[in-house]
C-alpha cells in the first residue's frame, strides 16, 4: 500500500450512508433466492449490469426494485450487519445510518419488524465491530408530506427506537417547505433533523433546510457554493456538510472526479465530511471514497485528518464519545509520525 493510501484512511465517522444502498448484487440474488421472490434479474451478472445511471432517478428506479427482497427481521439484521463490518474495515468508528421507513411499510412490513431487525444488529455494533451508531429514518419527498406524517407518528407512539429522521428521494420540484409540520413533529420529540437538500436541487432547498426545517446538518449540500452568502453563512455556523464524492460522479451531479467541488469546500472552510452514501451501487465504501479524492486531488496528511475530525465534530455524538474519537485520531497521526 503506497503512503497515499495510507493516508487516506484514518478513524472516521460516517454520517450519510443509506442501508438500502448497502445491498450487494450477491446479497441481493442470494436472499431473493431464499425469500422466494422473482425479481427481474435473470442472474448476478444481468442485475450487475443494471449499474449504469443518468441520474439521480435512475439508479432509484432501481434500489426500489431490488430492496423488495428484504422482507423480515432477519434479513434487515444481516444487510445491517454486512455494512457494520464492511464499513469497520474501512475505518468507521461511529456511523450513523439512514432507512426509508416507507420504502417497506408500502410493501406490508411493519415498520416494528423494520426497526426491531435493524436495531438488533445495531445493538451488536459496538461489540462486534467497534462501532457506536446512530438510527436515521428517512422520508421520500416525492410522497404526499402526510404520509410521512403518519409514519412519524406511528414510530413515536409504538416508541420505536430511532435517534432522528431525514429527507431523501427525488429532490428537484420537492423542496424541504413541503416537510415543515413532519419535522416540527420531529424537533418536538427530541429527535435529531438533517435534510438531503442541494444535490440536484439548488441552493435555495438548503437554505429552506436550515431557515423552515431547522436542520442540524445538511447531507450533500454541493450546490451551496452557487451561493455566496449562503456559504458564508455556513461557513459561520459551522454547519456541516456531508458530501459523498463516488456518488456524485456516479450520479451525474457533477461530470467527473476532477470537477468535484470537495477542495473548494475545504478552502471555503466549510463543516464538510466524506461519505458513501449508497456504496453497493457507487463504487465503493467509505475508504474507496477517501482513496478516489486523496488521489484525484493529492490531499495531504493534513487535508485528510482534518475530514477526519470534521465526520467527528458533525456527528450526534455526546462529549466523551466526541472526545474518544478525536483520541483515535491523534492515535493514527501518532503512528504516522512515528
């Protein structure tokens, strides 16, 4: 391993990363196999095949096909599992992980078997793999808000266990003013709020997502910097960014690696972290991510562990948890030096 990678792989946390988007095409033939369902793949090299996207949409229109598959407790605790390990051999050390609630109660599974699978692993995290987490449940915004109302309200009332919710899908003609009654709801309950919002939407949906939804982070956020003053703002209130290079590219958010705005980001001095948002489809986890800016914008040491501490100071972690992973930190910068 040459000392480029080296240094591209530190402690982190990782904070926008979709459960869903972590189904490999191996895991997916193999419990479709197991769960009786037909899906459209004739085998594992026709579903590998499907992995070529326009946009946004695209690579949607298939995620939802192939999370028919997971259809019990058991399977929502092995996709939960698989990421918990793979993410660990990558250097996460806190990860706080997204599900679309309504991407499987639309398929009659209770949002209890949903949460009670996921947070059985999750439960385990920390044992079996060296991790903390965090439970994030998503939204489609491209539902009826009401929907998501409900949802909400029936995981508050069953007294699921979730640490906060966000918003995904869709993003352009669904701006985050849709959601202000869903995420008052949120606030009230005392969970945490963080958005999607300037991926392919513009500038505008972060600002609604800090001004109307009150977020406490912003995942992607690449389109800010056509704002000035809303960079500066950020940039004020350290709010952070959690940007996810492979996607993206993958994506057609912007062209190719070298036109992506993460060094920008850095100089503006903005709250910005590295993230794989849906790996199994983008090209890798969280190291690959990592090893594709370190060496597309030769980030030193530096540059690296500052993301590093950035993942940590935007996570929902409490002071000591802060301050253990700031310790592994200085632990690697250590070692590097030795």
């Amino acid at each position: 391993m040459t000392d480029r990678l080296r240094v591209a792989r530190p402690p982190v946390a990782e904070l926008h990363v979709h459960l869903e988007g972590t189904l490999e095409p191996a895991f997916i033939i193999e419990t479709a196999g197991e769960n009786g369902i037909d899906l459209p793949w004739r085998s594992l090299e026709h579903l590998e095949a499907q992995y070529d996207f326009t946009d946004l949409q695209s690579f949607l229109d298939l995620l939802y096909v192939n999370l028919e598959v997971l259809r019990d407790a058991d399977d929502f605790a092995a996709v939960t599992h698989r990421y918990l390990a793979r993410a660990s051999a990558a250097g996460v050390r806190h990860a706080e992980i997204f599900f679309d609630i309504q991407a499987h109660t639309r398929r009659g599974i209770p949002a209890e078997t949903v949460i009670g699978g996921i947070r059985s692993a999750l439960d385990r995290g920390l044992t079996d793999h060296g991790m903390t987490t965090k439970l994030i449940m998503s939204f489609w915004r491209d539902l009826p808000p009401g929907d998501a109302m409900d949802a909400l309200a029936h995981v508050l009332d069953a007294g699921l266990p979730i640490d906060g919710i966000g918003l995904d899908s869709a993003e352009v003609g669904y701006p985050p003013s849709l959601f202000v009654e869903v995420y008052r709801m949120a606030r009230d309950a005392g969970l945490h709020v963080v958005a999607h919002a300037g991926e392919e939407g513009p500038a505008e949906y972060v600002r609604e997502a800090l001004d109307l939804l009150h977020v406490e982070r912003v995942d992607h956020g690449i389109r800010s910097l056509e704002d000035p003053d809303l960079v500066e703002r950020l940039v004020r209130d350290r709010v952070p960014l959690t940007v996810c290079p492979l996607s993206n590219v993958r994506l057609r958010t912007v062209d190719t690696m070298a036109d992506h705005p993460l060094p920008r980001m850095l100089e503006l001095g903005l709250l910005v972290s590295v993230n794989s948002d849906d790996p199994a489809y983008f090209g890798g986890y969280l190291d690959a991510n990592f090893d594709a800016v370190v060496t597309q914008f030769g980030l030193d040491a530096g540059a690296v562990e500052q993301l590093a501490r950035n993942s940590v100071d935007s996570a929902f972690l409490d002071p000591v948890g802060r301050a253990r992973l700031h310790g592994e930190i200085d632990a690697w910068k250590r070692d590097r030096s030795e």
